[in-house]
C-alpha cells in the first residue's frame, strides 16, 4: 500500500527538498485503483491521505516533480510509457493519443546512450 495525497499544496509542504510521483490510472479509459480515505482518521486530516490497496487497473507515474527546482519529467515518462508499450507489443492508442516529436527525439537519445553503455 502507498500513502498519497490529492492535494498538490499538500505534497508539496511535505516535500520540500525532495520529489513529488503524480499518479494515474494506467489506463485513460477512467477508473482507477481503490483506496480508503484516510483523512478522519489521521492527526493532519488536512492532508487528505489516501492509502491504495489494489484496484482493477494499475497506476503509473503521470509526473515526476522535482521540488527544489521545480523541474518536472513528466515529457520522459510519457516517451518511457510509448517505449514499453512497443517493446511489449501493445497499441498504443490504448495508452497515448499520438506518439510527439519530443517523444522520438527522447526514445532515439535513451537508445544511443544505452549503446555507449554496452562498450
């Protein structure tokens, strides 16, 4: 199980000199994992905790939030997303709408680098 919260304001308090996971549902078709609101059962129901358990359908990373710089990753996780789909032989138009120009220059930079690393 893993403790989340819906509150960006929230997450970001918490973390103030670390990283923020977005999460959602895998699958756009909506739906989502189950969780149990926390929030009356905590000292701090402000932060508006959510403890998943499972579901019908995964979660996946949406945003990865660097909170000291404010950068995010959120282009990469979608090019890595694009990645798995074809190296499992999934469609993609069940994950993505239509695969970026950003993604390919992603996907043809992660492939060059992982080369290098072979020698």
């Amino acid at each position: 199980p893993t403790s989340t919260t819906q509150d960006i304001c929230v997450a970001t308090n918490f973390a103030q000199k670390g990283i923020i996971l977005k999460l959602t549902a895998f699958y756009k078709t909506g739906g989502g994992g189950y969780f149990f609101n926390c929030s009356w059962l905590s000292c701090y129901s402000n932060e508006s905790e959510r403890l998943f358990i499972g579901g019908y359908w995964p979660l996946q990373f949406e945003d990865i939030i660097n909170t000291m710089t404010g950068s995010t990753y959120k282009v990469y996780l979608h090019a890595f997303g694009i990645l798995i789909a074809a190296f499992n032989g999934l469609p993609l138009s069940t994950y993505y709408t239509k695969v970026a120009k950003m993604d390919r220059y992603i996907i043809r930079h992660l492939l060059k680098r992982t080369d290098k690393c072979k020698q």
